[in-house]
C-alpha cells in the first residue's frame, strides 16, 4: 500500500513538472533566423533594404576587397524607385563621397534612349521615392553595384 | 504520510513560483517588432540646437552626432529652435516607450504630410518648410525618415577599410560610355555603362567589369567595377555608374 502511495506520488510530480513545462513554454519550438527572402515576403523590398542593406554593403565590400578592388569611397545599400513603373524594383550600392552618400536615400532608375541603344539612368536621390515633380540628385555620388531582389 | 506531504509541500514551493514567472515571462517572447525595445535604440541620445545658416536662425535635432532633420521655420509661437526642441522631447519619449527606428513612417497627421513614430506625431513636413528645402512636404518627410531611421540604427555610411585612397569630389566631373565585361568570363560583353567621375579619372576608364554575386540565395548582385583594363580588374577610384545601356536591368 505504502509503496503503491509512493508511486502515485512520483507519478503526480512528474505530471506536474510536464504540465508546468508545458504551460510555461520549455517545451518552444526552437528559434528559426529570419532571412532575407522571408522579409522580402513580408514587407518588400524597402523593408529588406532597411533590415538588410547593412550586411549587403559589407559582403558586397568585402567580396571587392578580396578581388583587391575595393572603393576608396563611403557605400551604402539603397532602394531603386523605377520612375516608368512608379515602384520599387530592387536595390543599389552607391558610393562616394561619405558626406553625400550619406544623404542618399534612394536610387531614381528612368529609361534612356542613346539613339537607338535603350538603357537605364540610375540617379541617387535624398528621397526615399521619386513622387514629387523634380528628383533631388545627390551629385557626387554614382552607382556600384545593382541588386535583383526576386531570384 | 508525512514524508509524503513534505515532499508534495516542497515540490509545490518549487514549481508555483517557477510556473508564475515563466507565464509572466510570456507576452515578451511575441511582442511584434515595432514595439520590441532595442537596447541600443534606448541608449541613443537625442538632442536639438539652435544653428544660423546663412545669417538664418535654424533649429536642428541630433540623432547622436548626426542631424536628423533641420527646422528653418518658425510656427505656432515657437521659434525653429524650439520646435526642433519639441521634436527631440517627442523622439525621446517614444524611443523611451519602447519605440524603435521601425516604429518610423511618412503619413498623415491633421491632414498634413508628416513624420511619424508609431501613430504619434514626431513632426510636419509643412509646404512653406518644404519649400524652403526646395522639396514638396512629401520629399521632405521622406528625407526626414531617412536620416532619421539611419540614425537610430546606428548605420553610417562607412567608408571602406584597407583603402589608402580616398574618393575625389567631383568638381570637374564628365561622362563616358564603355563596355560591361564578365569579370568571370573574360571577354563576354554584357552591355554598357556610363561611367562619371572627375574627367582625368573617367578618361583612364576601359571598361566596366561586372563582378556576379548571391546573397544568402535570395540577392544577385552585380557589382560594377571601372578598370583601366578590358582584361583585368584594375579599379579607377573616383568613377562610377550612372547609366547602364543595352543591359537588362533586372532579369524577372
């Protein structure tokens, strides 16, 4: 009887330590790092640019770095606003200048027609976006890398 | 019997408080992240001065060292050095709620454009403040947001190590078109660029070699790299990209 008592116990405890464990949520799932992509999905490309524009510029610098062609200039990660589709279409490393390239908020991407060559003008803006009438170009400062957010 | 209950009081003694704090210590593990205190948000110092600029009285806030924003107008009885003053007292009191730079917006308030911190005002980008930046109040706001939220996230725009050169301002600057080559595939024309920079650099300048990489599988990038040759990476510093010709920008 003492012993059936003694079992019943340990089996109560044990069921007690489970439930708090439970409740209490030792038992969490274990923690999953957000990339990229899954920001990408979430909030689109301004938002990965903010949250990831920082460790762009470094891996793009230091990729240069390892060629033995890294800028002398200051460079930062920035959204392209195409002004024909009104959207943003990926994103930019511009350099130059650290005084300007820091007041680079975005890159404006227009089409250009060279006579018969079409291409793309990127210019650094201090906007975010290029709604407004005029674009406020940042001079000084140019393009070093493009980056394809949608492979 | 009374081992037993001893042994129940002291299990119970254990796991109450155990149970109590683990619950409390809940909500923190879901809190979305616009409200998610960051440390090193919270240790940020912001401030506001009274500057004059061209014999002009303006306010600024002070994100750290850096200007975040710059007031050269007076309104509502206070002058542009008190309204930055407000600012900073604003900014300081959501960062202080738990606020960070994602808690930062353009929208707005009162009917006019403004930026935002969560659904609070921080500041209006008014059309006559605007103007006097030579933006609309929506450029205005954007430029604000931009500084603003560099700032709070501790992002500079960082010049970059190993470099024994620094970069040339441009004050005698030109263009000039040349071809993007594979830098991984020597001899692959991929397109051209237009390079700009101060003239004695830009005329050095071959051509653009193109350099592909991936980030994390989800970014390719293509760097673009002015060279003094068609064959070899050989970087011209001072130059870079302002247009690409015959080039398809984005593959999707």
């Amino acid at each position: 009887m003492k012993r059936l008592r003694k079992w019943t116990i340990i089996a109560g405890i044990t069921a007690l330590l489970m439930t708090a464990g439970i409740i209490s949520g030792a038992f969490v799932r274990p923690a999953q790092a957000v990339g990229l992509g899954d920001i990408l999905k979430i909030g689109g490309i301004v938002l990965a640019v903010s949250a990831f524009g920082g460790q762009i510029n470094n891996f793009i610098n230091n990729a240069l770095g390892q060629h033995e062609a890294a800028a002398a200039g200051a460079t930062k990660v920035v959204p392209i606003f195409s002004i024909g589709q009104g959207a943003y279409i990926g994103a930019a490393q511009v350099l130059g200048v650290p005084a300007n390239v820091r007041r680079v908020q975005g890159v404006a991407a227009i089409q250009l027609s060279i006579g018969n060559i079409g291409g793309t003008g990127l210019i650094p803006i201090s906007t975010r976006s290029a709604k407004g009438s005029s674009l406020s170009r940042v001079s000084g400062v140019g393009v070093g890398a493009i980056i394809d957010l949608h492979i | 019997m009374k081992p037993f209950r001893v042994v129940l009081l002291l299990a119970g003694f254990v796991l109450i408080p155990l149970v109590v704090k683990n619950l409390q210590a809940q909500p923190s593990a879901t809190t979305s992240p616009a409200a998610t205190p960051v440390a090193a948000t919270t240790q940020v110092t912001v401030n506001s001065r009274t500057m004059t600029l061209n014999g002009q009285s303006v306010g600024e806030v002070l994100v750290g060292n850096n200007v975040v924003l710059r007031i050269r107008e007076a309104a509502g009885g206070y002058t542009a050095g008190q309204r930055a003053g407000v600012v900073a007292t604003r900014l300081t009191s959501y960062l202080s709620q738990g606020m960070s730079w994602q808690s930062l917006s353009v929208g707005t308030f009162n009917n006019q454009t403004a930026l935002l911190m969560g659904n609070n005002l921080l500041v209006t980008a008014d059309p006559r403040e605007a103007a006097l930046n030579g933006d609309t109040p929506l450029q205005l706001a954007d430029a604000w947001l931009g500084n603003t939220t560099d700032a709070l996230r501790g992002v500079t725009a960082s010049a970059v190590a190993g470099s024994t050169e620094s970069w040339p301002d441009w004050t005698n600057a030109t263009t000039k078109i040349v071809p993007i080559i594979s830098a991984g595939t020597p001899g692959l024309q991929l397109g051209a660029a237009q390079v700009t920079g101060p003239k004695e650099r830009v005329d050095t300048v071959k051509a653009v070699l193109e350099l592909d990489l991936v980030f994390q599988k989800t970014a390719r990038i293509m760097v673009f790299i002015p060279s003094t040759q068609i064959a070899s990476l050989k970087r011209v510093q001072g130059v870079a990209v302002s247009a690409l010709l015959q080039y398809r920008l984005f593959k999707f």
